[in-house]
C-alpha cells in the first residue's frame, strides 16, 4: 500500500529513526493540520490536535503495518480518533468566524467569498461528527472513498449512505441560509 519512495523512510520510522520521523512530519503536518481544523473551527486547537496525532504516531509506530494501510490514512485515523476525544471534551459550541480569503480581487468579493464559507463552515459544524468527518475527508482532503471509509472504520457502502445524508443535510441548510 505505500509507495517505493515513502517506504524507506517509514522503515526508518519504525526502526525508531527521529530523522526520518522529522521528515513524515514535514510531509504530513499541513495536510492533517487542515483536517483537523476543518474539523475542529479552531486553529490552535488544531495544532495541538495536530501535534498529538504525530506524537501518538511515533509512541504507536510498532502498530504501524505499511502493507495494510498507507501513511496518510493511518494519520488521518489517529487525527480523526483526537478529534472525536476534542468534541467529547469540549463539547464545542458553534462560533461563527468568517475564513480569510487568498483571492486577490476586490475587497467586496473577497468579504462575500468569506461570508459564504463561513456560511458553509457554520453548515458543516450542524452535521453528526461522522457526517461532518465524512465531507471533509472526501471533499476537503480528497480522500477515495475507500481510504475515508478505512479512516472512520466503515465500510464503503456506510460511508456513501453517511455522505448522502450529510450532503442532503447540508443542502437544506443552505438552502435556507443561501436565500
């Protein structure tokens, strides 16, 4: 399941080599970072999340199999686990901050693009935790539907029925909002 080039590297990892561990960090943070914070709505709850997710990375790596799982979807299932511990701590309640724009067009474009993500984002947080997960694994991070279904510990068919009821979800939600 991992690719030729990576394996190296994670052999090192589980070998318990602290460089090759620094490299996988760098390779992965950003990408479980954004997970996390799509997940989350809260940035420095992300990196912590974040940094917790590569901690137990390395104190598991002994339960690591590269041939069963790649890499990234291991990582996104220890960030996903972290994350539905967050919810239970917390038991987040919804604030609402519109996302800064990278777009360089006029300022009024660039408030309306953020209104309507935050407009989304708001949707996205009324789903179940395993709906919201669902979304942002497939449309967010661009997971296949088999490595998201692995991520959540499902099975492909329970992921689409998840996906289905979460789009119809966020649908009449902005639907309402969108008007």
């Amino acid at each position: 399941m991992v690719e030729e080039d990576d394996r190296r590297v994670i052999e090192q990892v589980l070998a318990g080599s602290e460089p090759a561990f620094r490299q996988i960090v760098d390779q992965h943070s950003q990408r479980i970072f954004n997970y996390i914070r799509r997940m989350t709505r809260n940035g420095t709850e992300a990196e912590d999340i974040a940094q917790e997710t590569f901690i137990r990375f390395w104190v598991s790596r002994d339960r690591f199999d590269p041939d069963r799982v790649k890499l990234t979807t291991w990582l996104h299932r220890i960030a996903r686990n972290l994350c539905v511990d967050y919810f239970r701590q917390t038991q987040l309640q919804e604030r609402q901050v519109p996302v800064q724009s990278d777009n360089q067009d006029s300022p009024d474009t660039d408030y309306e693009l953020s209104i309507r993500a935050a407009v989304v984002h708001k949707a996205l947080m009324t789903l179940s935790e395993r709906q919201r997960s669902a979304i942002v694994l497939c449309h967010y991070q661009n997971f296949s539907q088999h490595d998201a279904a692995h991520i959540l510990d499902l099975s492909v068919d329970a992921l689409e029925s998840l996906l289905r009821r979460g789009r119809s979800k966020l649908k009449q939600i902005l639907a309402k909002e969108l008007e």
